[in-house]
C-alpha cells in the first residue's frame, strides 16, 4: 500500500523511467560541468547535495513513510567523501521532503529550514521530522570549504516556507515543487499553495542569475529544468489566474467554471488534462471565496 502511494505520488511529478518504476530505486549522479554538485534521488524525490573539502551541504532527507531512504542517502555521501555532513537544509516543510532527518542530524549537521518551515515543523511535531536547529529569514549565505551557497526566500508559492538554493559560482539552483518542469501543477502541488503571489515569486527567481535547475521530483527523461521552464510556468499560472479571475467576477466559481474553464494554449503540457480541475478549483477558491 505504501509503496502503491509513492508510486502514485511520483507519476504526479515525473515522467520517463521513474515514473513507469523502471529506474533503479535510488541514484547518485554529479551534475554535469560542476566538481562538486551532486543529485540524490529515491524513487519519485530527489534533492541536492554539495561536496567541499571541509565538510557536505545536504539539502532534503526524503525519507517520508521511508526511514531507509535517508539511510541510503547517507551511505551514498559517505561513499563519495569522508568530511563530515555540515548542513541539513529544507527546501520547505512538506514532509515528502523534509520528513527523516534523523542520520543527518546524528551524523552532527546542523538543520537549517525557512523560519516558516521551522515554526511550523515545532507546533506540527511530524513523525520522523527532526526540527530545524536554525530558521532563516529572506536571504542567508552559506560559505563552506569554497563553496558559496545562498539561501533565498522568494516568498510565499507552493508553500509558505519555499527557500530557493542558489550556487552563484555553477549558476544552479535547487527549487522543490513550485517550478514543474512543462507539468501543470498536481493536486498535491495546488493543495496548500498561494496564488497571486506564487507568479511574483517565479518571477523574484527568475531575477537570480542561475542556468539550471534541480527539481525536487526528477523532471522529463531526468533532465533538469531551464529558465524557459519557469517562464512558461509563470505564463501558466497568469493565465489561469486571469481566466479564473474572469469567471469569478460572472459568479462561475466554482460551478461551472471548474468544468467550463479551459487554457488550450497550455494543453500540451503534462498532465493537462488531469491536472488542470485542481488549479481551476484552487484560483476559484482564491478569487471566488477568498480562500
Ligand atoms: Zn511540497
């Protein structure tokens, strides 16, 4: 049952290999033009770590309903150096995500999160969620053996408490579920998001100067995503909004814009059609019922 969750959790985020559960469990890869940038992936999650010569940046333990996975994790940044795990850091505080922290924890990282995450995270006392050590508030800098990694809060998205992961040095970024990769947005990505302000902060990301992005789910074929990616995903969102805006001012929210609305400009993106229903029903609920 469990693993018939994941799975499903997954295709609503992937395509290729991962998603049709022929790729191998889990992988280890180093991002390609960097020396030191390497992708985790288990399953349908995958997340960003940062090798330096005086200690590890790990970012997302993914080990939700999986203890095993941050294990696993672990054991693959052992494998690839004997520093010391520095950093935790949470892309935000959904469990898929930041849920089984513990190795990294007794390993001696310090867990490092959005001060929204952390809040969070301390009233909801999630199962296996070690709760950040430290929060952080728009902007933090991490220097570690070199490497210079910022930590920037975009504002709300997603989530409340999204921190984009920004290597100014390889021009990468490491962004986790509000940039989908030429997907419109899933119900689980819709379900506790921010309209509105979502579009402004694509847009505050979009003005950090970086080249690729790791995604928190891998993206098409695994490839990482590209500024045209979040660009046509702002455009996305403002067209929806712009319709959703319109059907609601009629008095169509949310029956019948939840099945009459329809953006045929965006149909080719992945999961078009099953997709759309919870955006439609998200916008409805922000611009009809100021939800
Ligand atoms: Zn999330």
């Amino acid at each position: 049952m469990r693993l018939a969750i994941a799975a499903l959790a997954a295709m609503t985020f992937t395509t290729g290999a991962v998603a049709q559960g022929t790729a191998p469990l889990f992988a280890t890869t180093k991002v390609e033009g960097t020396d030191n940038v390497y992708i985790f992936r288990y399953q349908g999650h995958q997340a960003m770590f940062v090798v330096t010569p005086a200690g590890v940046i790990a970012t997302d333990p993914i080990a939700y309903g999986r203890p095993q996975a941050a294990v696993t994790y672990v054991d693959e940044i052992k494998k690839i150096t004997k520093a010391p795990i520095k950093f935790l850091i949470y892309s935000h505080h959904h469990y898929d995500h930041a849920a089984g922290g513990k190795p990294f924890k007794d390993a001696g990282a310090t867990v490092i999160a959005h001060n929204q995450a952390k809040a969070r995270l301390t009233k909801l006392k999630g199962k296996d969620v070690v709760v950040p050590d430290q929060g952080v508030g728009n902007k933090h800098t991490i220097r570690l053996g070199g490497t210079v990694l910022e930590l920037h809060y975009t504002g709300r998205n997603h989530s409340d408490s999204s921190l984009v992961m920004f290597l100014p040095k390889e021009k990468i970024i490491f962004a986790v579920d509000f940039n989908t990769l030429g997907a419109v947005p899933s119900r689980l990505a819709v379900n506790d998001s921010y309209p509105i302000e979502w579009e402004a902060s694509l847009k505050k990301t979009l003005a950090l100067k970086w080249d690729r992005q790791i995604p928190g789910h891998p993206g098409p074929n695994g490839r990482l995503g590209t500024r045209q990616d979040m660009e046509q995903q702002l455009a996305f969102m403002t067209a929806l909004s712009d319709e959703i805006k319109k059907a609601s001012d009629a008095g169509k929210c949310f029956s019948p814009a939840d099945a009459e609305v329809k953006l045929p400009q965006y149909s080719t993106m992945t999961g078009y059609e099953q997709n759309l229903p919870w955006n439609l029903h998200r916008w409805c609920g922000y611009w009809g019922r100021g939800i």
